[in-house]
C-alpha cells in the first residue's frame, strides 16, 4: 500500500502539471487551437518542458547533492523556501516567454494562476506553512477544465471526473504517507483552483 501511495506521488508530482495543463488545452476542441499551428504548439510543449520541468529538477538535483535540502520530496517546510522561489522565478520567465510568443489570452491566463499559486506557496513556506503543492496542481487543473467548460461551452464532465477522482487518489496517498494533514491538503487544492477562477475573472 505504501509502495502504490508514493508510485502515485510520482505520477502526480506537481513538476508536471504546467504540462499536463497545456496538453489538454491543445487537445480540447477548442477554437483557439485553430489558430495554432503544430510547430507552434511543439515550440511552446519544448518551453514548458525545458523551464518548469528539466531546469527546475536538475536544480532540485542540485541542492540534493549539496545538503540544501532533504529529498526531491522536501519534507520540511522550511527546505521549500529556496526551490519554490526557484519556482517563482521560472513560472515568471516563463510567462513573459509565452507572451512574447503570443499565446492566446485564455491560456496565459492559465499559467498566470499557475505563476500565482507558486508564488502562494512560496509566501506560505516562509510563514511555515506547509501545503500540498501535489493538490494545488491537481486544484490547479480541475480549475482551468471547469473555465473551459464555462468560457467555450463544452461538456467536460467525464474529463473533470476522472481529474477529480485523481486528486481524491493524490489526496489519500499524501494522506497515508504522512506528507500531509487533511487540512495542508484541502487548502493545497483551493489554491489551485481559486486562482484559475481568479485569474480569468479579475486579473
């Protein structure tokens, strides 16, 4: 059991929702992908990949090998400061990149929650506050489906519900590991969620 529950925190560490996020916005019938060639689409999977996966692990690589911090799973709170500004920085970058780039209003809305979130948890990590970054990924994407339900009219029930049951999975397992309280999990997920609704509705 033990063994599923960190399997499935590796399956659905939060490195990796940016991505999973752009892949189901390209991949949704969505008008806005129209406008979108593949090239175009592949240079900004190879962005994404390159500034908020490769370069933040290698560096995550890094700081474990120089006693910075624990583990890639950073158990204390106080290990999270240095990589989730790390984090902040590369989101930033990142966004500015795909602005430059022209990506659709919409989607760089997308990861403006994302920038947001990261930098929520970075405010948090320095007040000593330890929340599931694994949940506000999770929050993060289940969010951004429901506005693309809301704002393009599609019905997105079983893709949500299968997200949704993923998270209630992701939750249970930081749960049982003991990485988590209900509570760091609940609010991980709000925090995600909140700023995907925030983002398109106010900023």
């Amino acid at each position: 059991m033990k063994l599923a529950a960190r399997l499935n925190s590796y399956l659905f560490h939060p490195i990796f929702a940016p991505l999973v996020s752009l892949y189901l916005l390209f991949e949704l019938p969505i008008y806005l992908n129209y406008k979108l060639n593949e090239t175009y689409q592949h240079y900004v999977y190879a962005i994404i990949s390159l500034n908020l996966i490769v370069i933040p692990l290698l560096i995550n690589l890094y700081l474990k090998k120089k006693k910075m911090i624990s583990s890639l799973s950073m158990p204390d709170v106080n290990e999270r400061v240095l990589p989730y500004l790390i984090s902040c920085i590369f989101f930033t970058l990142t966004f500015f990149l795909l602005q430059e780039i022209s990506l659709p209003d919409f989607y760089l809305k997308v990861f403006q929650a994302a920038c947001l979130s990261v930098l929520t948890l970075l405010v948090l990590a320095i007040l000593k506050q330890k929340i599931s970054a694994h949940m506000v990924g999770l929050g993060g994407i289940i969010g951004m489906l429901s506005l693309v339900s809301v704002f393009f009219g599609l019905d997105l029930s079983i893709v949500m519900l299968i997200f949704i049951l993923l998270a209630g999975l992701t939750g249970s397992s930081r749960l049982y590991l003991n990485a988590h309280t209900l509570l760091q999990v609940f609010l991980g997920f709000i925090i995600g969620f909140g700023w995907q609704w925030l983002s398109q509705l106010f900023l």
